[in-house]
C-alpha cells in the first residue's frame, strides 16, 4: 500500500473515531482520537520530508554556492513550514490572550477568599485551566519566534555561520 493510501485510510479511521467521539464522550474515545491524529501527524511529517531533494541542497549550504529563491523556499518549509502554517490561525491566539484575562480575572475574585475550601477548589481549577490556556499561548509565541528567526538569518547574504546552522538542521530532518 502506497502512503498515499494509507494516510487516506488513517484520516477515515479517525474521523470514524470522532463521530465516536461525538456519539459516546469518553476519555477512551478522545485518547484514540489523539493517538490517531498523532500518527496522522507523523505519516505527513514523512511524506513532507520525502518530496524535498536535501543532497543537493545540503551540497549549496556546504559549499557556500548561491542559492535560488526555490532553494530558500524548500529551508523555509523544512525549517518553519509548520510554524507558518500554525500561524495562520492568528484570532486563536486573540482568543487565547481573551480566555486568559477571563481566568485570570475569575483568581482575582477569588484573591479574598483564598482560604475558604470551596474558593480553593474553584483556584485550583482556574490555575489548570489558565496553564492549559497558557500552554497555546507560549506554543504560538515559539512558533512566531521561530519564523521571525529564520527570516533574520535568512535575508540577505547568509554568512557561513547561518549556512552551517541550516546545513545542521537539514541534516538532522534528512534522519
């Protein structure tokens, strides 16, 4: 079977095991779901890496030839190809940043009452809730960081530090 097939036969696995997930909520179902959009994930990463020529631009890094607008483009996507993607969902971010102030405004209610057992239940509950929250908001902040790195090293001439940092990377995404 060809990767083809078979990423196409473990989307419909999963969204057969979403329609599960909406039918019967367990964390059973929704622990499938993850491992299977995990797997999902990982068979993408592979069939991204498989179209990419890495030799011949590894040779370009190495050698200190020019490289083509093509050439920096497939850096690009190797490199933070992921982290453009994941930015294009810039509103979740807003909503991320709004859900925080919401919790963080919920603690601060709470700050009188810090010793009343029910206020401390609801304070736990807010403060997994804010790290949850939290988690999103630096994931995405990563990802910006990391795109705004890459166009830094990137424009104009790269010096031989920044080809021998690129080449690294290639290499260790070519394993």
């Amino acid at each position: 079977m060809d990767d083809t097939q078979t990423i196409a036969d473990q989307i419909s696995e999963a969204l057969d095991t979403a329609a599960q997930c909406t039918a019967a909520e367990t964390a059973r179902n929704y622990s499938l779901l993850v491992e299977q959009l995990g797997e999902i994930e990982s068979a993408a990463e592979r069939m991204l890496h498989s179209h990419v020529a890495y030799q011949p631009l590894l040779a370009k890094l190495r050698d200190g030839g020019p490289l083509a607008p093509d050439d920096l483009q497939a850096l690009r996507s190797l490199i933070v190809g992921d982290a453009d993607e994941y930015l294009k969902y810039d509103d979740e971010f807003a909503l991320s940043k709004s859900e925080l102030a919401r919790i963080l405004g919920q603690v601060r209610q709470l700050q009188s009452r810090s010793t009343d057992p029910e206020a401390l239940m609801h304070l736990r509950v807010l403060c997994r809730e804010a790290a949850n929250v939290l988690a999103e908001t630096v994931q995405y902040l990563d990802r910006k960081e990391r795109v705004r790195n890459f166009d830094e090293h990137t424009r104009g001439p790269l010096t031989s530090d920044t080809r021998r940092m690129l080449a690294g990377i290639v290499e260790n995404l070519a394993r």
